[in-house]
C-alpha cells in the first residue's frame, strides 16, 4: 500500500468517526421542540416568581416582620426594662420568669 492509499484510508475513517460522533451528539441534545417547551416554562416559572416577589414584598425566603416597620424594634414592656422583645411583649429574661411562674401556678 502506497502513501495515497494510506491517506485516503485514513481520510476516510476520519470521515466515518466524525459522522458517527455527530450522529451521537444529535441524539443526546435536545430537539428544537424540547427547547421551546423548555422557553415556555422557563418564562412561566418566572412570571411566577417575579409575582411571588412583588407580593411579599422582597424576598420570600427572608424572615417575616409580622406586618411591623422595618427597624422598629420593640422594647420589653416590663416597666424598667428596655431590653427588645423576644416573645409575648417580654425580653428574654422576664419571659423565662413569666414561664417559669406561670408553670409552677399549674402544679
């Protein structure tokens, strides 16, 4: 076998290899009418979103101010103290009192 016919051997399992490889590449990828289905429920996932957002307010994962101000902070409502509010209109401290008081009345 000559150099041409080497080459030409070769040029055309090269071909062979380039066709197979495309033809294997076109059946993994998606058809246009996947693609534009694809669009459409894309565009609706986020017409979804941006209305979930504009109806909370910002960002629907963020944790919820309850319906106050935002930076009004509450302060405990014992007289005296001026710690903010943790729960039931006390700080920390006088509702742990609150709590505890509140359980041993049940005993």
């Amino acid at each position: 076998m000559n150099s041409k016919e080497l080459g030409k051997c070769f040029e055309q399992m090269i071909e062979e290899i380039v066709q197979k490889t495309a033809k294997a590449v076109a059946k993994e990828l998606p058809s246009e009418e996947q693609l534009k289905a694809l669009e459409e429920r894309t565009k609706s996932i986020e017409v979804t979103l941006n209305h979930i957002l504009k109806k909370s307010g910002g960002n629907p994962l963020r944790k919820s101010n309850r319906g106050r101000k935002p930076g009004a902070e509450r302060i405990c409502s014992v007289q005296g103290c001026s710690r903010p509010v943790v729960a039931r209109g006390m700080c920390s401290m006088h509702y742990q009192r609150w709590r505890a008081e509140s359980m041993t009345e049940e005993d």
